[in-house]
C-alpha cells in the first residue's frame, strides 16, 4: 500500500504545473477548424464566430481538441525559440510542414474550408497515367482511376483536389508543382516527361498502358559540346553540356534531373536508371586547358571568354580550335549543332557503306564501298585518310568530320583482303545491319538474315511439343524455343538463365526431340556432384530415354555408346580425351559451363578436341573474371565467332577492361545476344517469394583486433617491399597466402591463435539460429574455411540442434542434400561455399548465413540461390557476416568495383584474388 501510494505520488508530481496561471478566458464553444488551400501558403486556421483567433489553451479542451491544440502550443513554442519566427506571420499553421496536424484536425469533426465546405480525407494513393498515343494526355487519378479536377500539393503526402483531401506516401519533394503533371506530352518529350516526374515525385506510381515499370542500375551521363551560330565578329560560341542518348543536348543542364529513362516498346517495359552526374567543373577546366594551350601557340590576343559552362573563342582562336583540337575531341565528347561549323568548311558526315555479299559460311566474302558526302572510298582508304588527318578531305575543298567509332567498329568487323574486297564474320551481320543504314546486298546476305531474322519470331514459329512428363512454364517453354531454333538453324549458344529457373529441364525438352530418331549419343559433361541430378531429372521429365553414366575406374565407352545420353565429368574428359576424339556426338553439352573459362587449361584445349554435331553450354555464370572467360566459351561454341585470343584482346578484351568504352562493351553484348539467353528470376519468375538479404556486422573483440592489426600490418609492409623487388606477378601467391590469413583472423580466428581467441561470429549465429529454431525453420550456413564450420558445428551440438555438415571430402552427397530435405529433425545444413555453390535443391530451408564474404559475389549469390528457386514457398532470408575494420569491409567494396564492368557485357557479378592489381592490394591491405 505504501508502494502503491509513492507510485501515485510520482505520477501527480510529473504533472505538477510549475507555477499558479491565471485562469484562462473562457473557451469558446463555436471553435472550428478551417483548413485555408493554396495560392499561398496552404495553413490551418482556428475561427470562433467568423473570427479568425488564435489557437486557445489546450488544457481547456478534452479529447481530440485537446490532442490538437497540445500539438499546436508545441509547434508555437518551437517557432518562438527559432531565428526564424517573424512576428508578423499569418495566425494559422503551416501544413507543408506540419501535415500531421491534418487527422487531428479532422478527428474533432470540425475541419472544413474557407465557405463552410467540410472537408472529406481519403487514404488512398495517387498516380499519374498516361494514356493515348501520342501526344499523350497525363492526368492523375485515384485508387478507382478516376481523374482529378484542380490537384494541389499540401505536403509531400497530402494531395487537394476540391473538397477531398487525399493521404498517401510521400510522393516527392516536388510536391508543390503536382498540378503541372497533368499535362499533354508530345512523343518526342515523353523521356523528359518521366525523368522530371520521377525525380521530384520518386513515391508517385506512373501507369502507362500495360507497360511494367522498373529501377534499374545507375548511369554515366555523356560530356558533350554543343556549337552555337557564329556572331558577326566571328566570335566561335560553344556549350559544354551533360547527355544522354534520345534527350535534347541541354537537357541535364538545363533541368534540375537525376533519371534517365529507358521505353522498350517491344517488351513494353519503361525502366529508370539513376544519373550519375560527372563533374561538370572538371569537363570545363580541361576544355580551358586546351584552349589555353592552343592560345599560346598561336599567341592570339583576341583570346576567349568563359561563362559558366559557355565558351566564347575570337576568330582565330577559333579556326586554330577547329583545325587542330576538334578531331581529337569528337573521340570524347558527343557534338551538337556541327552544322553551325560550315564557316570553316567542316562538315560532320556519317558515312554510308555499301555492301554486296556473294557468298560464304561462317565467315561471308564481298565487295565493300563506303561514300562520304557524295565521295567514294574503300575502307582501307578511309581508314588511313583518317589517321593522317583527323578529317577526311573532300574533293569540295571541304573537310568531314566521322565519328571515330564508327571507324572502330569497321576496323573490327571487315577485313580487307584486296582493294575494297573484304571479308565478315557471320556472327558481326546484326552489327553491320546497324552501321550500313540500308538492307545488305547480294545473294550471300540473304541466309544469313533469314536466320537473325528467326530470333525475333520465336513465338510466332511453330515448335514440335517436348517429349517430357510435365509442363513447361512460359519461361521455360520460350528457352526450349530457343535452344530448338538453335538445334534447326546449325547454331551454337549458352543458356545462362539465372539460378533455379530450371536451365535442366529446358535442355531435357530439346534432348527428348533429338533423339526421339536414332543416332549418335549425346555426351553431357558436367561436375561429379551433379550427376544425381541429371539422373532424377531424366527419370522425372523424359524416362524414356537411355541414361549412362561413365565415371570412374570401370568406366566403359563402347556400352555407354549404346544409350542415348552419356553423362561423364570434366576431368574424365580431360584424361579421356584420346579415347573420345575417336567418337562422335549428337549434342555436347556442358554443364556449369565455366569450368573451361581458363583458356589454356586442359579441359578447355580437350573440349575442342570433341567432334559433335551441335554444342551447348549451360551456366549461369557464363563469365566470371575477365572478358577472356567468355572469349573461352564461345571458342568452344563457336569458334569463327572472334578470331584468335590476340585479336579479341584488341578488339573488345583491352578497349572494355582497360579503356571502359561504353560503345565496344554494347557492340559485343549485341554479338553475343542471340547466342546467350539469360533470365533473371526477379523479371520471369513472378510466383517466386520474395529474398530479403541484409549484412550483419560484427565488432572485433579486443584480443582479436591486436591479433589481426599486428598481421595486417606486418603483411602491408612486406607485400610492398615485395611489390617492388618482385612486381605484382611473381609476388601473387605470397598475396594470396597473406590475405586468406587475414580472412581467417576475422572470420574464425581460433585456428590462428591456438584457440585462445574466439570469434565474435559464433556468438552472432547462436542467437539467430536459436530464433530460427524456436519457429520450427530449416537453415543453411556456408564458409569459405572448414574451421568455421567446425566450430558452428561444435556450438550446435552443444545446443543440441541437429545439423548435417557438406563439404568437398564428403562421399554421399545425394544422401546428405535429401535428408536435408525430407527429414524435420535435420535443422542445418552447414556447407563449403564451393560445395554448395551448384546443383543443389535445398527449399526446405528459407533462412542463409554466409559466414565471410567472397570475391565473386555470383559465387555467393548462386549459394544463397540454392534455396532461393522454383519449389520454395516462403520469404528467404539471406545474412552475410562483415567483422567490422577489417578485410571482409574491403572485399564487399572491392566487389563492387570489379563487377561493374562485365554487366554492361552480361548481367554476371565478378571479382577474384586473381585478377588483383596493385592498386587493389594497396586498396585491402591499406
């Protein structure tokens, strides 16, 4: 009782006015709520009678009055105390940025606006739909898809129209200027229509037609010069600009922007990318330098002005500029309005080429012509007038100025063997098609075209129906279209759809039509660990065709060659190869196809050696390290597809990797395209739940910091002694051996210090696997060292959880991954990320822990994907554990800027120890 009392005590003290006030005015008992819109600053005011008053005491009102005015003494009492705070301001309080005074407002049942109206407040969100061909009408519309008369912005969540007030998400900062979304947009402004509405207004859903919108990865914006008229005085004026392709030049730099946005009116797809904006101040200062240079060599006096991003050039500052700098330029910037340079005799031309085919296989024969203004030369002649001149000068007198990659682009795709006689490529005709600007000519084109025809009427051609128990999902029957376009036309490709989409079953569905007639067998190559699954997928799906398997030491050929599949593995092909380049295949398929990404490995060079009729490659990584993986791939695909190793190196290996041309990186995705069918799971399979990954950062403890910091250290300064005595190849191993030490201290440093440290992560992980637990969820858990998962191993005895353990030494693979699956009392399932990082089914489990971080994020993203696929029902949760400072932190950064490059080529993630330059030790160690 006495508690009790003391409790009570407490409570009416904290309530205690500090000092006796004066008993208030009365209230009055006529208050309202008027809610005053735009022009203007929109504001709620308080009237008593028709008299607007100030807001009264809080504490003379019950209820939602009294929560009202509590809020609104608040906001008074906080303004007062501001710099701010004018004292002439209106009575009424600002709803741009108090928009919650709104429900509470509403709540005492007395909102209205100026007139008596009452208000009504809906939740329920806005969008802009945009309808009609063009031009098009843009018009927001609310949740029924009606139209709105007079929208007005009250806040970043609160949209006026009438007497309705709608509460939504914040739709943008923007939201002041909603009643000019609705609007008419011509066709040719409907890229600037989007990239404006979703900067300013990222929370407002657009609908157009049945198109799907989507975010993608981030943009470079493109420097670019625009030339202005010449003045009277000759006076030569430029802008230095910001643009992307399909905008007006000025676009970026005219308007406050940072989208961009793709309109695929095939897929009916409208995608928006990030802009990334480039310093314009460093564009401008190098174009200053230029000039200055230029300046001096000449010693002008007239000299130039600059303004912002304008530059003024006098007369002969300007011709000196367009003689000697602007060749030079127009390989690094884009130019706008090159017409305005016919002064100086410059016109900018792009070329026409001529071309007639007469005949040929893989690799066509022609005649080649290319006209410049009216003038004709060979490529040979263009290329070299080129070189020696910048220009190209006309029999006019005047000079042409050409985009330097489109001569890059001739140079790599014709080779003149005699004068205007050349030689291409099959697989460089859909490039061609696109440089020439006209339809090829002469018989040898017209095969050719029929086939790259054939990719885009897919769905339009009929396909005999699979000979397989099951249903093709639409997907999937679209790839089995694909591979039997590929098996009908004599072509070659790799099916690289994204993990899990089932890349077997579409294979088996083309299989069980080539051998639904008699034949040679065809050969699958592929890990030993995935042979179970080829096994059950052939009983599963098409149980009627022959399977052998030839492994092992009693393996035998000639009884294999009587069925009508042979599954076998990489190294049994590799010391094999003797016996199996005697013998011919229907289909060679291989299967975690970058296994020969190593071009001179001996798998790779006995791949080649095999004699088969047609040839696929399945993966789902197709490249993970350097471009050259990929150059691999298709030398076993198709081998007259790039020419040597040297000249893909020239040709797309050294100008992407090296130079990070933009335009190369896309002429070898268009080449490659028909070839490569790739599927995202986040794009095809819609049913797929949804995969939450989240990083959880872990603190060194203490004995584990002066552990790993004494090591770093001493490793930082030995490596760079190395560096320099050495240099980076013959210093690589030591690398590797210093930085997988570091791993180990952060991940499990018990096996660097005799078990006297022990790693925060296990702490972590028995707390999250307990939760886990406690909800009857399954879990996997992988780690680059088996120490770790030892220890995991330990503590979950400990805990009395029962778990399975996977690792390269173990022999029954198929036995752990089912009881894995259909035994409940099986909780975890502990792995080698290499073990696990292909063909494995593991849906029962919804929750992933990846220990420590790997270079290749494909090869982490593929293990978190063993459960993350087709058969699994509930949302997965994927963890990865970073010890704070130290390595792990590095990897995840260094993986971001390794990976970059190679998605511009093929949506595959990248980045090994491998491929580390000095700047990335520096980088890691540092």
């Amino acid at each position: 009782m006495i508690l009790w009392s003391a409790l009570m005590s407490d409570l009416f003290d904290a309530f205690k006015q500090s000092s006796t006030l004066p008993l208030p005015a009365r209230p009055p008992r006529d208050l309202r709520c008027v809610f005053v819109p735009p022009p203007g600053e929109p504001r709620l005011s308080f009237y008593s009678g028709d008299e607007e008053i100030d807001p009264p005491a809080a504490r003379s009102y019950a209820g939602p009055w009294r929560d009202l005015l509590a809020v609104c003494e608040d906001i008074r009492r906080r303004e007062e105390l501001s710099l701010e705070w004018d004292n002439d301001r209106k009575r009424g309080f600002s709803l741009s940025r108090h928009p919650g005074l709104i429900p509470l407002a509403a709540a005492t049942g007395s909102l209205n606006l100026p007139g008596g109206t009452p208000l009504e407040i809906r939740e329920e969100q806005i969008a802009v739909r945009i309808s009609g061909p063009g031009p098009y009408s843009a018009r927001l519309v609310d949740a029924a898809d009606r139209p709105l008369g007079f929208p007005q912005g009250i806040a970043e969540s609160c949209i006026l129209d009438g007497n309705i007030l709608y509460q939504m998400p914040p739709m943008g900062p923007g939201f002041r200027s909603i009643r000019h979304l609705g609007t008419i947009i011509r066709e040719e402004d409907l890229h600037r229509y989007l990239s404006l509405t979703r900067t300013h207004f990222p929370g407002l859903p657009l609908r157009f037609r049945e198109y799907s919108i989507r975010s993608a990865g981030a943009v470079e914006l493109s420097e670019g010069i625009i030339f202005s008229k010449m003045d009277r005085d000759g006076v030569l004026h430029l802008q230095f600009t910001l643009t992307w392709p399909g905008y007006p030049p000025d676009f970026f730099t005219a308007y406050d922007t940072a989208q961009v946005v793709e309109i695929d009116r095939q897929k009916e797809c409208i995608t928006f990318h990030p802009a990334l904006i480039p310093d314009i101040r460093k564009g401008i200062a190098s174009l200053r330098r230029r000039i200055q240079r230029l300046q001096k060599r000449h010693q002008d006096s007239d000299g130039f002005f600059v303004d912002d991003t304008k530059i003024s050039l006098g007369p002969k500052l300007a011709e000196a500029f367009i003689e000697e700098e602007l060749p030079g330029l127009f390989t690094r910037y884009l130019f706008f309005g090159t017409e305005n340079l016919s002064h100086f005799r410059v016109t900018r031309s792009r070329p026409k080429l001529h071309l007639r085919l007469s005949g040929g296989a893989d690799l066509l024969r022609g005649e080649c012509d290319i006209s410049v203004e009216g003038e004709w030369f060979t490529p040979g002649e263009l290329m070299d007038l080129h070189r020696e001149n910048g220009f190209i000068p006309l029999n006019s007198g005047g000079r042409a100025l050409i985009d330097q990659k489109f001569l890059e682009r001739l140079r790599r795709v014709l080779k003149e063997i005699n004068h205007g006689e050349v030689t291409l490529s099959f697989f460089d005709l859909p490039l061609v098609q696109e440089i020439i600007d006209e339809n090829l000519e002469g018989p040898g084109a017209v095969e050719p075209e029929r086939i790259y025809r054939g990719f885009s009427e897919l769905e339009s051609r009929p396909v005999p129906v699979p000979r397989i128990q099951g249903t093709l999902r639409e997907y999937q029957e679209h790839g089995y279209r694909w591979l039997y376009y590929l098996y009908r036309t004599g072509l070659n490709g790799c099916l690289a759809d994204d993990m899990g989409l089932g890349k077997t079953v579409q294979t088996i569905s083309l299989l069980s039509l080539v051998h639904a007639d008699p034949g040679f067998p065809s050969l699958v190559v592929l890990p030993k660990s995935l042979i179970f699954n080829w096994q059950g997928e052939f009983a599963r799906f098409a149980p009627q065709l022959q399977i052998s398997t030839c492994y092992g030491p009693g393996r035998d050929w000639e009884s294999a060659e009587e069925s009508d599949i042979i599954l076998t593995t990489y190294t049994v092909v590799r010391n094999d190869i003797q016996e199996l380049r005697k013998r011919k295949f229907r289909y060679i398929i291989l299967d975690e196809a970058q296994n020969i990404k190593n071009l001179s490995s001996r798998i790779s060079r006995a791949m080649l050696l095999l004699e088969s009729e047609h040839r696929l490659a399945i993966s789902g990584t197709p490249m993970e390290n350097n471009l050259m993986e990929l150059y691999s791939l298709f030398r076993f695909l198709n081998p007259g597809m790039f020419g040597s190793p040297k000249e893909f190196q020239r040709d797309y290996a050294n100008p992407i990797q090296k130079e990070s041309c933009q335009v190369t990186a896309e002429d070898l995705r268009k080449k490659i395209s028909p070839f490569l069918l790739r599927r995202l799971k986040t794009d095809v399979a819609r049913d797929l739940p949804e995969k939450v990954e989240q990083i959880l950062y872990v603190e060194m403890e203490e004995t584990q910091r002066g552990l790993y910091e004494s090591r770093r250290d001493y490793f930082y300064r030995s490596i760079r002694e190395r560096l320099e005595r050495n240099g980076i190849e013959e210093s690589q191993l030591y690398i590797l051996q210093a930085i997988s030490e570091l791993r180990q201290i952060a991940t499990v440093p018990e096996s660097r210090s005799s078990g006297v440290i022990t790693s925060p992560k296990r702490e972590v992980m028995r707390e999250s696997l307990e939760d886990v637990f406690a909800i009857h969820h399954k879990a996997i858990v992988f780690s680059n060292f088996l120490d770790s998962l030892e220890t995991l191993g330990s503590d979950l005895e400990e805990m009395g959880i029962s778990y399975l353990l996977l690792t390269g030494a173990t022999r029954d693979r198929r036995g752990v991954v089912e009881r894995f699956q259909s035994d409940d009392t099986s909780q975890a399932l502990l792995m080698t990320l290499k073990t696990g990082g292909v063909g494995l089914n593991l849906t029962v489990a919804d929750y992933v822990y990846l220990l420590d971080p790997w270079w290749n994020i494909a090869a982490e993203n593929q293990a978190i994907d063993r459960s993350h696929r087709i058969g699994q029902r509930n949302t997965v949760f994927a963890y990865r554990l970073i010890t704070k400072e130290t390595i792990e932190e590095r990897i995840l950064e260094l993986q971001q800027r390794k990976r970059e490059l190679f998605n511009s080529v093929i949506t595959a993630d990248s980045g090994i120890p491998k491929s580390l330059t000095r700047d990335d030790v520096e980088f890691i160690l540092s």
